[in-house]
C-alpha cells in the first residue's frame, strides 16, 4: 500500500461505500489520512441523502470549498440520526402504546428523516412480514413532516416574512403529496431548471426588452404544455389547483391561477417582474418593466409618481399579450367601478392568491365528491381528503386575509370541521393542532375544548389498548377480522378489518349512505373494510 501515490488512493476511496472507506483507513496511518479528504465525504452526503433540514444551509456548503465544510462530521450526523429513527420507529410497530408520541418525536427531527421515511415506504420488500405497518407508518410520518412545513409557510406569509409564492402555493402540494415528486425544493429546483433551459436557448436573451423576454417565456412554456389545459371539460379537476403536478405528471394541466404562478416562478427567475392579477374569474400576469425604461427597452425618466409601464400576459390561453382594453371592457361588464378597475388589472398580494386557491380547491373537491359517489376516495389521485384538510388548515391560518377582526370568527366557523377531518383522517397531526391550533383561541371557550380533546387523545395514547374479545353480547358478529369477501351487489373484493356492535358513524354519513332504511338500521354490526 505504501508503494501507491496519494492521488491513486484517493481514486480507490472514492469509490468505496462510507463503510469500507472506514475499514480502508483503519488499515494504517496513510490510508487514515486519505480517508479524511473532504471531497469523499461531501459525495457520500450528497449520494446518500437528498433532503436536508434548512438548519444545515446545504445550499451554501455546497458552494463552499469542501475544505472549509466538516463533511465526515456531517456525514456521521446524518447517519447517527438516521440509527436513531430507524429504532423509533422499529419500537412503535411492536406495540401500539405511545405509538403517537413515536411518530411525533420521528417527524420532529425534521426534513433529515425525509430520506428514511421513503426507503421505508418503498424499498420495504412485499414478502417483509410487516411490510403494510412500515409502508403505513412511514407514509403517515412523512404526512405529519410536509404538512407542519406547509403551515410553516402560512404562518410566515401571514406575519409578512420572506415567503414566495411557489413555496406558498406548494404548501397544498404537500398535503396531497405521496413519495412521488413535488416537494418544495424538487418545484424550486425544477424552476431553476426550466429557466435555465429558457436562458441557454436563446443566445441574445440579455439583450431582449422586457416585452419580448414575456413572450419568449410564454411561448417556451406552452410549446411543452407546462400551462394551459387543452380539455375544458376537466377545467375544475382537483388535480389543476396543484403545480407540482402541472410540472411532474405526464399530462401537465392546471387552472389559469397555477399556469400564472407557474409563469411568474419562471419569468422571476429570468429577471422580470411579473407577479398574478386579482382579475375576477380568470388570472393574468402582470409584467411590470424596470422604472427607468418602457417595456421596450427605451430609457425614460419617470416622474416621483408615476408608475412602471405594465401589460398583461395569459399564458393559460395564449403567448401572446393581453391588451388593457378589452379586460377593462369586461370588468365593466361585470358590474365593476371604473375606479376599482386598477385594483383588477395590478398585482395582488401572494396572500390573495393563496385564498384563492383554497377556495378553487374547495370548489374542486366538492365537485369530486359529486362525481366520484359511491367510489373509493383512496382511488383518487389527488387524495380528495387530504385536499380538504389542505384547504380547512389554510382558512384556520390565513383567515380571511384582509380583517384581523373577522379572522377569529372565521377561524371558530371552520375549526370543527378541521378537527373533525383531523379526528377521521389524519389523528397523528394530534401535536399540530397543539401547537398550532389551541394558541389561536387562547381566553375562548374552545381553547378547554380543544385541551380536552388533546388530553384524552394523548391519555389513550400512554395507555395500553385492551383486548377486546368475543362473548355472548357480540353473538350477532357474524364475521371475523381478516375474512376476505365480495361484495354481493356491487362485485368488489375486500377483507375485515374491524366491526362495531352499531353503527358509530356520524349522522351526515348515515343520513348520506340511507342507514336508517335498512331492516335493522343502525342497530346491527358494520365492518370496518379494506
């Protein structure tokens, strides 16, 4: 070993898993020493984990020179974290007791896990004997870590932090998110990407005007059918109201509000100013040139209050410009005051168009629900239920956006509703909605009903779950746990996963689902199924 040169070395290392280049330096003080370069560590961190908390600023160490980064201590970091969780979350499939506390301790170690969670979501071999608790634990965890980062981007837009509007509208993108691509930094990363490709295709880019750099952007984004939607009759199709997938799915559709936001991420990128229109019913982007020159590219020298010269883009529609004329034409038509007419055509405010899109997604998935009756809503891609949460969690945080004074009474209208989907749907969020929820009515008579509900949720949690075994009241229990079945009248197949003496369903689904017109009505067993 002494024979060989340092440089050749370091080429055999770098090409050792992190575990035999350890062993490899263990073998004498030359090889110890090689095994400290820099370089070595920061790809193996780099190859083996792809998400990073914010506390590590990766962005930065990545642009640092690899001598100035701690990169085996970050490494070794990274690695004891990943030891930790995996004997968490081994812990909680063996026993339900404190199952909840587990899962919260797991996500709080934050987007470090993120990689773990995954490989155990989807590199668990079919044959594993607990393959469905690891897939079922790991997507729930991975759940509770987008979602507290979606509310974190609210509550940063919400007390006027620096927030964007991609990572703002990509906080819905969370909610519905489910292994595949669409995380906030693939949608950041994705828009470096998209206009880095805009930049290097046209060699003149620099010199362009404003107006001509609008267009391009337009026109390249269409031509690859990144905004638009060619089919009007699935205009309010849940799946428009997300930019993750208008950008990842093979068939890239989305509402005018996404293809704007979409443009806009882009145009930013490229130096232009364009930022959505609160235009009613449809949103344009407003494309704003530099003080000092038109659209055009001229210099002129503006006066202490005149205003940029704008124009509008659809890129939804077309590449090419909207004229001011007939928009303004139209709002007329609406019913709207010409002295309102600017605040139509100008810029909102992010927080606007984050509302916005709650209420598209309430309207979607309303809309869903009408249509998909009497199917599986976990057939549904995306997840119509955690598309409601997404947009319940935005009301409770944003309010309504405008009043402070209203944004109490509008968080206790939607509060029972949220705490309902969170009780059937999403109960691992049960340290959400303690830290986010209960401070909000701090003084009002639902801070000791939300307590309430914390308390008894985290005693069952503590408490050992008690067998529950057949006697003679639970005679009428026709079938077992595990039964598989099909369905006489509608054909599918399924097995048991629980029952009840009774129906305990809440009246809206009973009344929904007509219980109380069959023979026995709500006084016979009903079978939890898969």
């Amino acid at each position: 070993m002494r024979l060989l040169p340092n440089e050749l070395l370091e080429a055999i290392v770098y090409w050792m898993s992190p575990a035999d280049a350890l062993s490899f330096g263990a073998t004498c003080k030359q090889c110890n020493k090689i095994t400290y370069e820099p370089l070595l560590w920061r790809r193996h961190c780099i190859e083996t984990w792809r998400y990073w908390d914010n506390h590590h600023e990766i962005k930065e160490k990545m642009a640092s020179a690899p001598a100035q980064i701690r990169w085996r201590e970050l490494y070794n970091e990274r690695s004891l974290k990943d030891k930790n969780a995996t004997m968490i979350f081994n812990s909680l499939l063996l026993t339900q007791q404190y199952r909840m506390q587990r899962m919260e301790k797991i996500a709080g170690m934050g987007y470090d896990i993120k990689d773990l969670m995954l490989r155990m979501y989807n590199d668990t071999p079919d044959d594993a004997e607990d393959v469905l608790a690891r897939r079922y634990h790991a997507k729930a965890i991975l759940g509770q870590l987008h979602r507290e980062t979606a509310l974190e981007k609210w509550t940063r837009l919400v007390k006027q932090q620096m927030v964007s509007l991609e990572e703002v509208l990509g906080a819905y993108d969370l909610f519905v998110l489910t292994g595949r691509r669409g995380d906030l930094s693939d949608i950041s990363r994705e828009f470096d990407r998209i206009a880095e490709c805009v930049r290097m295709e046209d060699p003149e880019w620099e010199d362009r005007s404003v107006r001509e750099k609008a267009h391009h952007v337009a026109r390249w984004l269409r031509a690859r059918e990144l905004v638009g939607n060619p089919s009007e009759q699935d205009y309010h199709a849940l799946r428009n109201n997300f930019i993750s997938i208008a950008l990842f799915d093979d068939v890239h559709t989305s509402l005018p509000l996404q293809s704007v936001a979409i443009y806009c991420a882009v145009a930013r990128r490229l130096g232009i100013n364009a930022r959505p229109s609160n235009y009613p019913a449809h949103v344009h982007a407003v494309i704003a040139a530099p003080p000092d020159k038109t659209l055009d590219g001229k210099t002129r020298t503006p006066q202490s209050d005149e205003q940029p010269e704008t124009m509008h883009m659809d890129p939804w529609r077309s590449a090419v410009e909207v004229p001011r004329e007939p928009l303004a034409t139209r709002l007329t038509q609406l019913g709207a005051p010409i002295d309102q007419h600017d605040h139509f055509l100008g810029p909102t405010s992010t927080l606007e168009v984050t509302l916005r899109t709650g209420r598209n997604i309430m309207n979607s998935v309303q809309e869903a629900r009408d249509r998909q009756r009497g199917i599986s809503q976990s057939s549904l891609v995306p997840d119509v239920e955690a598309a409601w949460y997404s947009m319940l969690w935005s009301m409770m945080i944003l309010g309504d956006g405008h009043n402070p004074a209203t944004a109490v009474q509008r968080r206790k209208q939607c509060l029972p509703y949220l705490i309902e989907h969170h009780q059937s749907h999403f109960p691992e969020d049960l340290g959400l909605i303690e830290k986010v929820v209960l401070p909000m009515f701090e003084g009002e008579r639902e801070h000791h009903i939300i307590m309430h509900l914390i308390t008894t949720a985290r005693k069952a949690d503590d408490n050992k779950k008690a067998p529950s075994p057949r006697d003679t009241l639970t005679s009428n229990v026709k079938y077992r746990i595990g039964q598989q079945f099909t369905h006489q009248r509608y054909g599918y197949k399924g097995f048991i996963i629980g029952w009840d003496m009774q129906c305990t369903a809440e009246d809206r689904w009973i009344h929904q689902m007509r219980v109380d017109d069959l023979p026995k009505g709500r006084q016979q067993p009903f079978y939890n199924v898969v």
